[in-house]
C-alpha cells in the first residue's frame, strides 16, 4: 500500500496522517475536549491539501477501531467507511489500544495501555516490547475492572510501561499494586501518533468487508446498558 490516510478519535485526541510508503509525509493532531464531528473531515480535507494528494491518489483508508470513547470510535470509524466506501479504496482496522502501545516502541519490558471507562473499570491490554519496535501481544485487549487487571499484570514479570493520557487517573492503584514496576511515560510521550497508525495499517489485511464493518467496543454504551435496564424494569412490572 502507498499512500495511506490515518484517522484516530478514540479519546479526546484527534489524529490524522497520510504516509506514501515508509515515510509519513503529513500529520495532524490535537488533544482538546472539543467536538471531532465539526473538526475531522475539514482536519482532512486540510492535510490532504498541505501534502499535495487528492482523494483519489489514496490506496487505502486507516482507523482506529476501538475500544475508547464510543461516541468518538463511531465518528472515526464512520467517516473512514464511508471515505473507503466511496473512493473504493480497502478499509484497515487498528485496535486502539495496540496503537496506543506503540508509545513504548523503545521500551524493555511490558508496554500498558490505559484508557479510563470508568466507575474503576479500564480499557486495556499489555503488549512485550524488547525496545526495538517489535511489540507482541501478551494479554489480549479488555475491557476490566481496574483490580482484576492489576492481579493479572502482577502474573507476569515486568516493568510496566503505563501509556496514555488516563492511566494518571489510577496512578495510585497501580503503585500499590506493582510498585517500582510500574513505570509512567512523560506526558508527552504518553499516546502514540497518528503517523503509527499508517505504519501498523501498511503491515495489516483491509477488513473483508467495508460497509458490514463495525468497531470495537468491548461492552455495550451507557445508554444501552440504560435502555435494557429500563425495558427489563417496565417488563418486571407487568406481573
């Protein structure tokens, strides 16, 4: 694949990036509560334009499928169905999580993504990492409470490497949990960018099929849980 669009809404992050073959040539991200629906296509339209490509020069459409946000995985994932849909470009699907573990390419040891779910329940997963790029799955990605993941990690022999921008949030319990194993990336260096997700998609099979596509969530929306509640509670009623 030679020239690919990446697109990430995951969290609070919105990413894009376009790479022709092995060189990312353009990227755009921002990390503010603002909404994705008003920003990701013109954010698009505009790094399309800076790097000199046209819709119709692409090979392939990239996203991040999830878990994360719900709201922000079905903007990201929407926008690149359609976009492959309607280019008849192939359409590559990137685990959040293993994209966010990507951040600790360089690190020896246990790379831990974390994104918050909350009521002390994370998305997660744990990926080998010998500090030269070649980061393998070790425990699949999951959506768990904070304590059980802790007890799992504490099965296997660090470091650990917490990466992203929530695993502050549960600092505390995982140094309880682990203590000088634990190891938090600078901020800075917290998430990964946009431009991995192009390099992990040119390595990837497109999904078999675009329009029956979904992402992953790993549990069901809040509003679901809500509505499912509120239909077994009205049922209840009735006897």
């Amino acid at each position: 694949m030679a020239k690919i669009l990446a697109m990430d809404t995951s969290s609070y992050k919105l990413g894009v990036a376009v790479s022709d073959g092995d060189t990312v040539i353009g990227e755009y991200m921002t990390q503010l509560k603002k909404n994705h629906a008003l920003r990701l296509m013109p954010a698009v339209e505009a790094l399309l334009q800076e790097v000199g490509i046209k819709p119709t020069d692409l090979d392939a459409i990239a996203v991040a499928k999830g878990p994360g946000s719900y709201t922000g995985v079905r903007m990201a994932t929407t926008a690149a169905k359609t976009l492959a849909w309607t280019l008849g470009l192939p359409l590559v699907a990137v685990s959040t999580i293993e994209l966010m573990a990507q951040a600790g390419a360089y690190f020896h040891g246990y790379v831990v993504p974390i994104i918050d779910a909350r009521r002390q329940t994370v998305f997660t997963g744990a990926y080998r990492s010998g500090g030269a790029r070649d980061i393998m799955m070790e425990l699949p990605d999951r959506h768990s409470s904070l304590t059980d993941w802790l007890s799992d990690l504490q099965t296997l022999d660090g470091p650990f490497l917490f990466v992203g921008e929530d695993a502050r949030l549960h600092r505390e319990a995982i140094v309880a949990a682990l203590g000088e194993q634990a190891v938090f990336a600078p901020r800075m260096l917290a998430d990964a960018r946009p431009g991995e997700l192009c390099a992990l998609a040119s390595k990837r099979e497109p999904v078999q099929h675009v329009h029956a596509f979904e992402p992953t969530y790993l549990r069901q929306a809040e509003a679901e849980v809500n509505w499912q509640r509120a239909q077994k509670d009205r049922h209840e009623g009735l006897y």
